[in-house]
C-alpha cells in the first residue's frame, strides 16, 4: 500500500475524534472495535468550551449541540447550608466562541462522529486486538480475526488498553479509596431543589455528592465504601436519595451502576509509530468532568501532528506534541480533578474557608474567569 494507513483501536470519542481528524486530512484510516456496536453506556456527560471548539472545527458540533442542553453556570452546594456559589462560564466570552459547558451523554457524540467519517473508511467491529508488535516501518496488529498492517498505529482502546499491554508500558497511579455510584433518576430534581443549576457539586464529608443534568435525566453521583456487595450498595439506594431530596415517594431510578475509580498515566503516549490516547494513556477521578475532554484533546492535537509527519512534516514535532498531553493529563486533568475531591470531601472546617474563597472568586469575574479557564482545560491547550 502507497498511502499511508493508520490503524485505530477503539470506537469510544477518542479513537473516533482521532479517526476524522485524521479522515479530515485525507490520511486512510481502519477503525476496530471490539464490541459489536458502539458503548451505550452511561458515562460522561459534560462537554468543556475547547472541546466544543474542537467538535465544531470537524463539523459536528452542531449536532452535539442539537442533542444536549447548554449549561451556562454550574453550582458549588453544601449538602446542609444550600448553595455556595454559582460560576457564571460568560465570563469567558473573550476565550471562546462557546462559554457554556454542554451535557450530553458520551455515547451520543460516538454515532455522529461515527456517521461524520467519510464513506470509504474501514470500519471493523467485533475485532478485538490481541496483540501489537512494531517491524521496522510497519507495525502488526494481532486481532482475533488475523493480522493488519499499518503505518502508525493509534491505541485509544480505553483504561484497560491491550495496545498499552502489548507496549509493556506501565499505568502508574492509585486507586481511589471509595468506589462511585451513579444513578439516573426519572425525576425533576429542580422542583425538588429549587435554584439548583444543571451541573452541581455538593460538598459533605460524610456523604458529598453530585448532581448533574443530562437530556433524558437527572445523574446522581455518589461516594461507596469499598469492599461491600454491589447489591447491598444498589438496595440501599433508594434510602440515600431520599436523603439528598425527599420527594414524599420514592425516587424514579432508570439505572444505576457502582465503578472503581483510578488515577493513573503511562509514562510515555508515544512509542515510535504507535500512539496512545484517551484513557488508554491516562485516567482520572470524574469530578470536573475532565476525562473525556482531555482525552479529545489528546485525539485532535495527536492526530493532527501524526497527519502533519504523513504529509512531510518534521517527525519531532509529533513526539513533543505527545510529550505535552502527557504532561497536560499529570498537571491539569489529574491535579484538578483530585483537588476537586479532596474538596468536597473536606472536614467542615476546612470547607468554611473555602466556602469564603468560593464566593470571592464567583463575585470577582477575573478571578473567576482565571478559574474557569483551569476548570474547563482552556489553559490546558494554550
Ligand atoms: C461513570 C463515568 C462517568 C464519567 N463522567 C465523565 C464526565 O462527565 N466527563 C468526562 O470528560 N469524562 C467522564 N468519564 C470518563 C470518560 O467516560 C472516559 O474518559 C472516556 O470514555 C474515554 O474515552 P476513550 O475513547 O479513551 O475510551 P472508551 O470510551 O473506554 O473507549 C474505548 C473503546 O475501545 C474498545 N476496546 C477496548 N479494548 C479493545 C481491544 N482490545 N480491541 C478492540 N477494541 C477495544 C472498547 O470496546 C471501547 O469501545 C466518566 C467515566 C465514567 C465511568
């Protein structure tokens, strides 16, 4: 084959962000996926301002936005005392054409970005990579249905990567002490909690929370021991939301699962002609809404600078591009996403402080443009 061939493993937002890109530049690119169709799985549901500029630079922001609700502010709450402070995203009207977050479920960006590829590219599902060995200028890709050849080969295969296993690279980090539960819930939480925003986080050190809007339900995040029988957890669920609103019935709940939750990053995303990606590179604790994120941006600035190398570009520029995400994901996606639990785990006291430093920063619109800026990834790509 003349032309250059990417392969791509994984069908979640990141291998298919990094599919058209690539797609978008004329680069031939196969996509596998093990699963049989794309994950519709609950997962994230919050899109930043730069990666809904990202999304509109491939030409399919439009359509997230058709299919989730704009967010203009989110909450900090006290799960006694009521709000703390609402962050109002216009003040970052001068950064981006889109200062507003996005709740969306994940798994209805893949088929847009599924149906945005172009026609001719090679998509495989039910392929499960085994196996990635590097020969010269080609590397082999080992699937339970043979073998494919590529030039560059992009691992986006999620936390548990067989690309990144078939490096030898490892996933170091640790695992957070309480598991997370999730519930989607059939109720109007706003009648219930008036003055909420669609996106909140409530602060507790017993039992901190999270409440967030998606466009079929409200999600409910929180905080599980270790160790104790999932359904022991799920039966007693019904209880716990009671105690978050008692809406004289019990709630709705459409779903709910229970998932361990890591921090973890390898020491290099790229090795030669294999790039890795998303959270087949790094992980993180959801709070802020950062791994999805992060893990675009890692597909379109990775991709662009491999289609840069395809099209005679310096090789450097690429493994330096590969060398900042990776520093993006330990320096930002990781340290925001734990401070934002050590807050709103915090003991009482120091929660009041800053309660106070939440407040200033809310009135202050520099300052708060300054956090914001942290909080969505804006400094990130800068
Ligand atoms: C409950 C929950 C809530 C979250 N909330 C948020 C949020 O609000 N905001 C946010 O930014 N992030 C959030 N995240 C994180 C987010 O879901 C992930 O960061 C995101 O899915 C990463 O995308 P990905 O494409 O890298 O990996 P994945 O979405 O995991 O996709 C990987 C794909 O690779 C396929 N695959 C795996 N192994 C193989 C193989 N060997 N061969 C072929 N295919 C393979 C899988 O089937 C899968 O389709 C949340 C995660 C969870 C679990």
């Amino acid at each position: 084959m003349n032309e250059p061939h990417v392969v791509v493993v994984g069908a979640g937002p990141v291998g298919l962000t990094a599919a058209l890109t690539l797609a978008r530049r004329g680069v031939t690119v196969t996509v596998v996926e093990q699963g049989p169709d794309l994950a519709a799985e609950s997962r994230a549901s919050t899109f930043h301002p730069p990666t809904l500029e990202m999304l509109h630079s491939l030409g399919v922001g439009d359509a997230l936005l058709e299919r989730g609700i704009v967010a203009p502010t989110f909450q900090y709450r006290d799960r006694r005392g009521g709000e703390i402070a609402t962050l109002d995203l216009a003040v970052l009207a001068e950064d981006t054409a889109f200062p507003y977050r996005v709740q969306c479920e994940q798994s209805r960006l893949t088929p847009i970005l599924l149906d945005a590829l172009p026609s001719e590219t090679d998509i495989r599902f039910r392929v499960r990579v085994r196996d990635v060995v590097q020969d010269g200028d080609e590397v082999l890709v080992r699937t339970d249905q043979g073998v494919l050849r590529a030039d560059w080969l992009i691992g986006a295969d999620g936390a548990h990567s067989a690309v990144r296993k078939a490096l030898g690279a490892e996933f170091a980090g640790t695992t957070y002490p309480e598991r997370f539960l999730v519930a989607s819930v059939d109720e109007e939480l706003d009648a219930a909690l008036p003055g909420i925003a669609p996106i909140n986080y409530v602060f507790d050190p017993d039992e901190w929370l999270v409440l967030l809007r998606t466009p079929q339900h409200w999600r409910v995040l929180l905080p599980t021991p270790a160790g104790t029988p999932d359904d022991d957890e799920i039966a007693r669920l019904p209880e716990r939301l009671n105690g978050v609103a008692d809406l004289g019935r019990p709630w709705q709940i459409v779903h709910a699962s229970l998932y361990r939750v890591h921090q973890r990053v390898t020491g290099q995303f790229r090795f030669d002609r294999v790039l890795l990606m998303g959270d087949a590179a790094h992980v993180n604790n959801p709070l802020g809404g950062l791994g999805m994120n992060s893990g675009i941006h890692d597909a379109v600035t990775m991709a662009a600078a491999l289609a840069d190398v395809l099209a005679g570009g310096p090789d450097d520029v690429l493994t330096e591009t590969a060398r900042r995400r990776r520093t993006v994901a330990v320096e930002h996606v990781q340290r925001t996403s734990h401070d934002n639990w050590s807050r709103i785990r915090a003991d009482r006291a120091d929660n009041a402080a800053e309660h106070e430093r939440l407040r200033a920063l809310a009135a202050d619109p520099e300052a708060a443009r300054a956090y914001l800026r942290r909080a969505c990834l804006i400094d990130s790509l800068s």
